[in-house]
C-alpha cells in the first residue's frame, strides 16, 4: 500500500516546495544560459516497518512535517501501527530528480 505518509499525518498537508520540479529547475537553467546535459526523475516507494521509524523520519525533515510530534499526532500514529501490524509494513511514495547542466 502506497501513498503520501504527509498527507497521512496530516490531512491539510501542502507541499513545501511545490514548484521544485524537474521541469521548472530545467526550464530556469536553460533560461539563464546553462546547457543541460542530463536529467532524470525518480519515484522510490520508501517502507516503514514499525512506527518508531515513522516519528524518527517525520522528526528529521520538518519541511515536510512542520507541525510532526508524538503528541500531536498519536491518532495517526496509532492508525499506522494498526496497518503495519495487519500487512506488515506500510510505504509511501517520494520524488526525487537529478540535473546536471554547465554554463554555454
């Protein structure tokens, strides 16, 4: 089962970034004179297999869960432990991409 552990976390979840895509940084380099010499998108399904490692992410990387603590969230945090413990694991879906460009 795959989706957006932010958006699980929370419901009203916006994207930090959202015009940090491969498109727009493309778009903006070749914009500003740079010759793109390769570029790619990749889709990893990141897995969790207990909840402790959901609050050690979610800690980390407070872009992504600005409002992320164990009290905050302990409903949620409940609801994942139950999936884990149903199937095992539960993943969610991130984006990654790579550009390499130099000046013309």
């Amino acid at each position: 089962m795959g989706y957006s552990l932010s958006r699980y976390l929370d419901y009203n979840h916006q994207i930090a970034y959202p015009d940090n895509t491969l498109f727009n940084t493309v778009m903006t380099f070749e914009k500003l004179g740079f010759e793109i010499i390769y570029f790619a998108e990749y889709r990893p399904v990141m897995k969790f297999f207990d909840v402790g490692a959901i609050v050690y992410y979610a800690s980390v990387i407070p872009w992504e869960f600005p409002d992320f603590s164990v009290e905050n969230n302990l409903c949620e945090l409940q609801n994942l432990a139950k999936i884990i413990h149903q199937f095992g694991s539960i993943s969610t879906n991130e984006d990654r991409f790579i550009m390499i460009a130099r000046k013309k």
